[in-house]
C-alpha cells in the first residue's frame, strides 16, 4: 500500500498536463480567432442593415419565476434595447411571490386572446398580457413547470424569427443584440450564437461595455470574475476556428427559432437544458446532411449576478455538472463518431476528459498525496513537481487574463489589475480545489437521479443611471 501511495502525486501530476494540454489548444485557438474576429469587426456591412427594418426580428425570452428583486428593473432594461424590430416575452412560471402583479402595476398589463400555434408540447397557460406602454412586450402566465417548459412557452409565442433567450437576473448591453445577431447575417447556416457574460457585485457599468472601472471587492466575485473571463475567452472562443462548439451559456444566447421549434424546443427533462439544447442543434444538422453553424461572439455582453455565498455557489456549480453529466450521457453515441464532425470527435471527447472525468481523477490525487504525506509514504521533495505543474496553470491564467484586458481592457488602473491577479490566486489555491469537491458532489447526486436546481438566494443588482 506504501508503495501505491508513492505514485500518488504522479497520478495528480498527470491528470492536471492532461487537461493543460488539452485547454492550451483550445487556448491557441481563441487567440486566433480573438485577432481574427477583432480585425474584421473593423469594417462589417452588417451595422447599416441593423438600423433598418431589414433587420431580422428578434424575440427576447425571459422566463422568470420568483424574480420580485429585479423583475421591473430588467424588463424595461431589455425594453431599451437599441434593435429596430425587437418582441420581448416574459414567461412567468408560477411564481408564489409578487412577480406577476409588479409586471402588472409597471407595465400596465391588459389580457389578450391566447391565440396563437403550439408547435411544442408545454404546460398550461393561464393566461397571455400585453403591455399599453409597450406594445412589443408580452407576458405570459403559466403554470410551475421549470425553466425548459417556459422557454417552450415561450417559442410558442413567439413571432421573431430569431430568439434570445436569457435570464431575468440578466441585463444586456445596449448594442448587444445588433452585435449578437451578426453571424446569422454573414453565415446562413448560422443556429445558435453566444455572448459573453460578467458578473456584477450590485451594479452594471455606466458605459455598457466590457470595461469595469474597478475589480471586484470580495474574494467570491473575484474569484468568479477569473473563472469566467477564462471560461468565455479561451472555453468559448477557441472552439470557434475548431468547429466543434457545443455550449452556449443560458443565459445570453441568440437561436434561430424554426431551428429550435424542429427538434422539439428544450428538453424538459434535462438538468443541463441549455448545452442540452445546442447539442442537440448540431447533432440534427449532422444527422440531416446539413452543418449547423454555433459560434460565440465576444463583443455582445450581458451582466448577471454571481453568487454571494460558498453555499449558493456550491448549489449552482453542482447543478451545472449535473447538467454536463445529463447531457454526455444522452448524446454519448456521438462520441468519437464520424458523421458527428468535430462535434463529436473533439469537442464532446474534450468535455468528457477534461471536465467531466478529470476533476475525480485530479481529487482522487489530492486525497492519495495527503495521505502519502500524512503516512510517510513521499516526502515533501515530491510535491515540487506539482507545485511546478499547478504554477503552470495559473501563469496560463494570468496570460488569459492580460489577454482579455489587451483585448477589451476588462480592468482599469494598476490598482483593479493587481487585486484581479490576488483573485486568481485565490481561485488558483482555493476556489478551484473546492470546485472539485463540488463536482463530486455532483456526481454522486447524478448517479442517484437527482435533478432539482436546488434555491439560489440573489439580492438584486441595479443598472447605472
């Protein structure tokens, strides 16, 4: 047992190159497509087409369910949205708080006929409101049936030919959907575009960019902050060149509606309904001969609230492992699959190594070098070949992150800069090595069949003036 014990901080070694490895060509990649994408922004025809009612209509869905915090504040945020032919539809989920009556107070709410064609299975409608105020605003009442059932509802509904789908806790930039909705104007075959995410403390930035006048206060959001500036520059944008993007985050992505209405809209029955959903864009495609087009796009950006507290934190990313779990088990026979292209011959063997198995395996190691410590089985001489490999990986974040400030100039002043690299320390050291008890975690619910979202406690977040 001595003897195994010894090659423990090998095994730890070797799950951690094998994911370095696998994250540095995708890495390469974003940076490509960064510069790429950059250079051609500088002169796109598509701007002059936006400001006219050639544009394609888009439609904003926003489920909602026990949103009272912000639910106003949102709606008419995503009302102001700079789009000339923009339809938002709020779907309320049975929400057991005042939800429905604030949309009522603020936005003047009168009932309509409920006429319209359900081309997807969904729960019961209650009702269907429009907006004096706002004639392109919709809200509809329905019965508790989750998120997936509400979205449903909602393209139902819906008369876009694109829809966007985000959260009620989200607030879009205001030039967000004209940037957004620009791959599905150069590239037909274009299904699904992502943009990119930040988080927020309580406020959004004044000038609606990517820029934060100062990094974030408190280790939590700090730490989520690294997370996802890594996530969505290098996790999103490097499968662009690839070819094999399977993710888009729910909350802020565009989709082109009679794609999603084809194959039955989300599945109500996936934890992960949202990656879930993009799979199973392009594996349809595959399968009818067709390639469908998912791309992220940088520039579009969105700000949501992060969690507050390691307990919520904790439900959430459980839950969004479920989620990639649920949804390589149900698509597993695209593993390694010809016809699937590098959908499923890069892209979801990446997810499965990578994040899905290599997190027990990188656990399993940490647990086995503690012990081989604890019992004298190693010495401390051998940790320093970890300690050199886990160095490697945050000096990769450190370059993910001047990357992104070269880019989009994320943060302003030496000052926000420095504390953003005390943060990605903190996520290097802590924050990460807790996400990999919560994956387990999130395994152990998986293999039980649990599929609640589990409550997440918001406080709210105001926009700027």
């Amino acid at each position: 047992m001595t003897e195994l014990l010894g090659y423990a901080p090998y095994l730890l070694v070797l799950s951690v190159v094998g994911s370095l490895l696998l994250e540095s060509l995708v890495y390469l990649s974003a940076v490509y497509e960064l510069y790429r994408s950059r250079a051609r922004n500088n002169h796109q025809i598509w701007r002059r087409v936006l400001g006219s009612r050639l544009a394609p209509r888009i439609t904003v869905l926003m489920p909602s369910y026990n949103e009272e915090v912000w639910i106003t504040d949102s709606v008419a945020r995503t009302l102001a949205l700079r789009y000339p032919d923009l339809e938002v539809i709020v779907v309320n989920d049975g929400s057991s708080d005042s939800t429905m009556e604030l949309l009522e107070e603020a936005f003047d709410l009168v009932d309509v006929l409920p006429i319209y064609q359900k081309r997807i299975e969904t729960g019961h409608v209650r009702s269907i409101k429009r907006s004096t105020q706002h004639p392109n605003l919709l809200v509809v009442d329905k019965d508790n049936g989750g998120k997936a059932d509400s979205l449903n509802v909602g393209l139902n509904v819906a008369s876009g030919d694109l829809v966007c789908a985000i959260d009620a806790d989200t607030i879009v930039g205001a030039n967000g959907l004209q940037e957004l909705v620009s791959p599905f104007l150069t590239h037909p075959d274009t299904v699904a575009v992502g943009g990119t995410i930040r988080l927020v403390d309580a406020r959004v930035p004044e000038d609606e960019t990517t820029n934060m006048d100062v990094a974030p206060k408190t280790w939590m959001l700090g730490s989520q902050t690294v997370e996802y500036i890594r996530a969505f520059l290098v996790g999103r944008l490097g499968w662009n060149p690839l070819g094999g993007a399977i993710v888009i985050s729910g909350a802020f992505g565009l989709f082109d509606r009679e794609a999603m209405v084809e194959i039955g809209g989300y599945n109500r029955q996936s934890i992960g309904e949202d990656m879930e959903l993009v799979v199973r864009l392009r594996r349809y495609g595959y399968e009818q001969g067709r390639f469908a087009r998912v791309v992220f796009a940088p520039n579009p950006v969105a700000w949501t609230e992060a969690p507050a507290s390691f307990k919520t934190l904790a439900r959430q990313r459980n839950r969004w492992f479920r989620g990639l779990l649920d949804v390589l088990y149900r698509h597993r026979t695209m593993l390694f699959k010809r016809r699937y292209g590098t959908a499923g011959n890069l892209a979801m063997p990446y997810f499965l190594f990578v994040e899905a198995i290599g997190p027990s395996i990188e656990l399993v190691g940490i647990i086995l070098t503690i012990i081989a410590l604890a019992t004298g089985a190693i010495g401390f001489g051998a940790l320093q070949l970890v300690v050199v490999i886990y160095c490697f990986g945050l000096l990769r974040t450190l370059g993910i992150l001047t990357l992104s400030d070269r880019a989009f100039g994320t943060h302003r002043g030496l000052v926000s800069r420095l504390r953003l690299v005390a943060f990605a320390l903190f996520e290097a050291i802590v924050m990460h090595n807790a996400s990999l008890v919560w994956r387990a975690w999130g395994l152990w619910a998986f293999i039980r069949g649990d599929h609640s979202w589990g409550v997440q406690e918001r406080k709210g977040m105001t926009a700027s003036p």
